[in-house]
C-alpha cells in the first residue's frame, strides 16, 4: 500500500486498494478529512456493458470487490419484453435518462423513436441547471456519445475502435488528472463482447472482468492522485445494461439477461451495505443530487437518488420471506413470499376461494425474482416501478392448482392520519394485466366508516405511480386505504408505495 496521503479519508484509502482487506490495515487513529458539506461535489459514473455482479463476486476483481466494501451494493433488475428487449440501446438509455423504456422510448440498438427532448441525459440536465460545470463522457460503444448524450455536454468522445476499453480508460484517466471534471461517464464494453463470443460460464468472461478491474482501478487511482482531492466529494457510480446467459448473449427475459446492479461509493454510502430498493433511473438521479441539482417532478424522472432511500412497509418484510411452497420453477433457496402483512396492514380472506397454489391464494408479499420466475414471458417482468417487496393479487398463478370459488382479496391499510375538510392525496404504484371478469378495486373509508371506491381497474395499466385526490370529510381525522381484487384464472394487480399526504 502506498503512503497515507494527509488529509485523505479511511475510507478514500479503501477505495484505491488492491483489496479490501489490506485497506483494513490503515490506522484508525489517521486524520478526518474535511466533511462532505465542505467540499466540492463531483461524480464519476463507470458503466461496464453486459456485467454481471454474480461473476464479478466470482472473478479476480480486487478494486470492484474493495469498492464495495467502500460502499453500498444493490443488485437489480430489468424490463422484458414487451416493453423492451435486455439490449444495450434502452438498458444504456434507462441508466443515463433516469426514465424507463416507456418514456424514453428505445426499444433497440438502432435508437428509433427515442424522446431524449424530453428526456434527456443527466449530462445535459446537469449543464442546463448549472452550466458552469464541466461534463465529460466517453464511451467505447460510439450511439452513447454519438446518440444518447446531447451536445450540451462539453465533451463526447467515442473511442476508435481499434484503441476499444484501453483508449476509453487512457482518456478518462487523463480527464481526472489533468483536468477539472465534475461530471464523468465512462463505458467499458469487453466484458459484453466476451459474454457474446464465450458466455458468462467461461473463463473468457472472468478474464475480461478482471480487465475491466484493473482498469476501474486505474481511474480511482487517478482520482484519488488529485492535487485537490482532498477537498471534493467524490461520488463513484459503477452500474451494468444487462446481463448475460451462461451460453453468451441478451436480450430475452431470462433471470440473468435481466440482471444488472449498482455499486456506490461516496460520503453518504453505507460501507459494506446491500440494497434492494435501487433500480435503474436512480444512478442518473444520484448523480444530479449529489451535485446539489434539485429534481423537478415535472420531469418526470422515475429514479429517485440512492443517498434518499424512501422508507416502506412491505420492504420490512424482507427477511420475513421464504421459499417455494407449491412452485416448482422457481428454484431452491429464491427466499420471495409470506403471506403475512407488516405491522398495521391485514388481508381479508373471508370471500377467497379454496385452494389453488398456495404462494397466490390472496394477496402476497413478494420481490420480483420470485413472482417473475413463476412463469416467464407474461408481462410479471413489467411490473418496473414497484421497489424491492411489493403485494401482489395473482389469479392466474393461484388457479394452477385445482380451486373452488373465485379470487376475492382485499389488501386493507393501517390508519393514516388526515385532517378533516382538507383534500389529501393517496398515492401509490400499480400494475395491472386484465382479463375480464376480473377487477381492481381501491377504496377509501374515513373513522371506521363505510368504504367509498375512489378508482377502478377494468383495463390493462401499465406500471404507473397513481395519485388520487381525495375529498376528505370535515371532522374526521383517520383514513383507511383497500385494495380488492377479484376475478378467477385472470390475471394479477400489483401495489407498493402506498401513502396518503396533505399539504
């Protein structure tokens, strides 16, 4: 290890190692540096095309291992078809927009009928709020800086081919020595075309990971061998498109084509942690708060930032959750249902129907490796906007197995406070498949009283965040939230995210 260097975090140290563990050796008694509130923020993204987190625990990766440890670490996972194929073109264009494929609009590598006017990239959003700042991305795939990067950045640069990762990395590495970057993007491309030419089984797809680490290495290196390294806030970014079969390749809606992850290393990460309420639009989110640029709902970004996790019910279920009872598809150890609610909630039974599978007999609690594997290519891989444990009514799955009587579950809220006389607005995410006669049913009642249907689900509803206005009664000061679902061998309606507010 090389000499401490005054002023420089433990934890800068442990992210510029060869490993975590000889990081581990820096004396706890070393200085403090100067806090994150004092320094400039900036933010290096590393996008490694086609990686996968499981085979980069596998190969010999000592500064992606070191960086976790640095870190959080959130294992995630994409969209199917048909609302886009596990491709470059919209996993790329997901990450760096902060929207899913429904509002970008890539659906393939050619990037026809894309909205980045809408929705541009987060380089572009970061020149608008503070051009001031110095943007620079270079990738070894040429349609992200040809295409999905505007001009606004100040610098796009898409390597030759013949010069591939090693010139992206020479570049980005000169940009942090030499220059004063705030914002970076860098894309590695080998480990996607060792998965395409050998398969994520071989030693050929190791091997190019632990290229890719060394040259994620040399990056941190240099940004840690700033002259002013000291004084700024390094956010590090390290995310993946897709994944890869074992065989090589992407594209379907297999668990591992669909398989991506964040690695995020910064002064408001938690060393060692592991998430599973990141997805996606959140590295573009992260990297705009992080620079202190304030996200404006109207433009409609689905991430949220890492360094503001949102607090959830059904996700305090997780570690409540067990594996298969009657599916056989699934896989042992896939550790995803219970069908008991947290604290305050409850689910009435007392219409539902005789047995059926016992994973899906009334609303669930679930994560979706679980609900997905259950049966692929049945839209389960839409369900893109519910985070971590969501509830889940699924009358198809549930009529596997012989039942008598119908689907009839209803998934009842704790009492949420409002204030009598004032509207309020219930809020929550949803995706529903239909199939007639099934239905969806949310309703609202107020002080115990008599429940009032607010919305209704007779049609397909893509994966949306709902929010209901509701007219609250004078004089009442408790309002309850059901979700009902009916039907038979239909299909399924899922809800997370559920909250009422009042402003």
């Amino acid at each position: 290890m090389s000499p401490r260097t005054p002023g420089v975090s433990r934890r800068s140290l442990l992210i510029g190692t060869a490993t975590a563990a000889l990081a581990l050796t820096v004396p706890a008694t070393a200085p403090a540096t100067a806090s994150a509130a004092a320094r400039t923020p900036k933010v290096l993204v590393i996008g490694l095309d086609g990686t996968l987190l499981s085979r980069v625990r596998d190969a010999a990766a000592p500064r992606l291992k070191a960086l976790m440890a640095a870190g959080l670490t959130a294992p995630s996972a994409l969209y199917a078809n048909p609302l886009a194929p596990t491709l470059s073109g919209p996993g790329w264009s997901t990450l760096i927009t902060g929207v899913w494929p429904d509002k970008h609009n890539v659906k393939d590598n050619t990037f026809t009928g894309h909205k980045f006017a809408a929705y541009p990239d987060f380089l572009t959003r970061i020149e608008t709020a503070k051009p001031g700042l110095t943007t620079y991305a270079v990738s070894s795939w040429a349609p992200l800086t040809d295409t999905v990067f505007s001009g606004k950045a100040d610098t796009r640069v898409s390597t030759p081919s013949a010069e591939y990762d090693t010139g992206t990395t020479s570049r980005a590495v000169a940009q942090l020595k030499s220059a004063d970057p705030d914002a970076l993007f860098v894309q590695l491309d080998n480990v996607d075309h060792a998965g395409h030419s050998y398969g994520a089984a071989s030693q050929q797809y190791l091997a190019a990971i632990h290229g890719v680490d060394d040259q994620v290495g040399e990056m941190v290196d240099a940004l840690e061998s700033r002259s002013t390294y000291a004084d700024e806030d390094w956010l590090i970014l390290i995310t993946a498109d897709h994944g890869h079969t074992d065989a090589g390749g992407h594209g379907g809606s297999s668990w591992q084509e669909r398989q991506t992850f964040l690695i995020a290393v910064g002064s408001t990460a938690t060393a060692g942690s592991t998430r599973h309420d990141v997805k996606m639009p959140d590295v573009a989110a992260s990297a705009l708060a992080h620079l202190g640029i304030a996200i404006d709902p109207a433009w409609g970004l689905d991430g949220r930032p890492v360094q503001q996790p949102s607090a959830d019910a059904f996700d305090s279920l997780r570690a409540k959750l067990t594996g298969p009872a009657d599916e056989t598809g699934i896989g042992a150890g896939v550790a995803g249902f219970t069908h008991t609610p947290p604290s305050g909630w409850s689910v009435d039974n007392s219409a539902m129907g005789a047995g059926g599978v016992t994973e899906w007999r009334g609303w669930t609690f679930t994560t979706d490796e679980f609900w997905t594997k259950t049966e692929r290519d049945q839209q389960r891989e839409s369900n893109i906007r519910a985070r971590n444990v969501f509830a889940v009514a699924d009358g198809d799955e549930w009529s596997d197995k012989a039942v008598s009587g119908t689907f009839d579950s209803t998934l009842v809220s704790p009492d949420h406070p409002v204030t009598g006389g004032r509207p309020a607005t219930l809020t929550y995410t949803t995706y529903y498949r239909h199939e007639s006669p099934q239905k969806g049913e949310v309703l609202i009642s107020y002080d115990g009283g008599t429940p009032v249907s607010v919305k209704t689900y007779t049609a397909d509803t893509p994966s949306r965040t709902e929010h209901i206005t509701l007219q609250v009664p004078s004089g009442v000061s408790r309002a309850k939230v059901r979700f009902r679902y009916t039907g038979g061998n239909n299909w399924y309606w899922t809800v997370d995210g559920v909250g009422i507010s009042q402003t």
